[in-house]
C-alpha cells in the first residue's frame, strides 16, 4: 500500500480542483479565455445586480468583491479562513469569500454587508441591533459578524446565549466584543419574532 503524504493529498487535490475547474471553465463561455493572460469571462450576481467580470480563474470571491467591484464591506483578515472577517452569503447561507472561488460563485445569490439595507438606506435589523448595544470596538471584524448573525438568526441557532456562542464561534473579535455581540443577536432575533 502507498504511503500517503502530505505532498500526496495536495497534488491530489490540485488534480481534483483541475478536473472540477474544467466543466465550469467550459460554461457561459469561459472556455474562450484568453491563453495570454489566463483569464475568464466572469458573471457574478452580487447582492442583486449582475457585474461581467473577466477574471484569474484562481480570484476569491473577497478578491473580486474588494478588489473588482469596490464593495470593500467584507474584510480580508487571516486571507485563510480562520477569522470570519470575509463572511458573506451566497444563496443565503454564510460563506468565507476568502476560501470561495469567484469562478465557482457563478449563478449565485452573492449578498454582502453593503446589500443588508434597504433600498431607502434603513438599517437590516442586526446593524441596528449592533449599534444599539455597542456590539463592536475598532469595527474591523463588523462586517463579517453582522453577516453571520444574520445567518445566526435565519437558520434558528440562537435559542440560548450558548447556542449564539457556538453558532459564531467562527467569527472572531479582536477586541473581545463577544457579550456585546450575543446582546445584539438576541435583540435583533426578538425584532424578528415580534414582526
């Protein structure tokens, strides 16, 4: 039996993303990249307007948000998937764009912290419940709290102060704003109930 290394799991999963890479490359016509420069045409539907991107098949989704689009909301902290800082949702569920291939995000519902207002600039429920208890210090892991609080909130994980700790375990704060940040989640889902 062959010994399995670690330089043996990665060039497997390099084959595998490259096979998985292939069939998306040849949708919507991004097989007609240019060999040049290695880019793809890209369509990404971010929080409900479409953007035709032509992109690196290897950009983030934080990446072309930040660096492409200009919706610098979503943060790039660890840039590796362990702070939380780049969450955002993608068909409603909560995602860290940093570990999300653009390419892969194609005919998605891409929603970051810039598309939680409203139309008339009203706060969502959870921004306003973040200000309302001072639910952040510096405001540099905010954005990808809020998004995941949302998401908290949405799929029913904020039953008991426990169950918020656990839910947003993956979001961390810097400056320790944790109590603060459950205060906001339960104020936030008791709106929720009473609409």
């Amino acid at each position: 039996m062959p010994t399995v290394t670690r330089r043996t799991v990665l060039t497997a999963g390099a084959a595998v993303a490259g096979v998985a890479l292939d069939p998306l490359m040849a949708r919507e016509g991004a097989g007609q990249a240019s060999a040049a420069t290695g880019s793809a045409p890209i369509t990404l539907r971010v929080n409900g307007k479409s953007h035709q991107l032509v992109l690196d098949p290897r950009t983030t989704v934080l990446d072309a948000l930040r660096d492409h689009l200009h919706l610098t909301g979503s943060k790039k902290g660890c840039d590796q998937g362990q702070c939380g800082a780049c969450t955002v949702h993608i068909n409603g569920e909560r995602v860290l764009s940093c570990l999300t291939l653009a390419i892969a995000a194609q005919g998605q519902r891409i929603e970051t912290i810039e598309g939680l207002a409203a139309a008339d600039g009203s706060l969502h429920p959870m921004q306003k419940a973040f200000i309302d208890q001072d639910a952040f210090q510096c405001g540099y892991c905010t954005p990808g709290q809020i998004m995941s609080a949302v998401a908290c909130v949405a799929e029913g994980h904020c039953g008991s102060d426990a169950d918020i700790q656990e839910y947003m375990s993956g979001n961390l704060c810097r400056c320790g704003a944790y109590p603060k940040i459950v205060a906001a989640i339960k104020q936030a889902r008791g709106q929720r109930e009473n609409s």
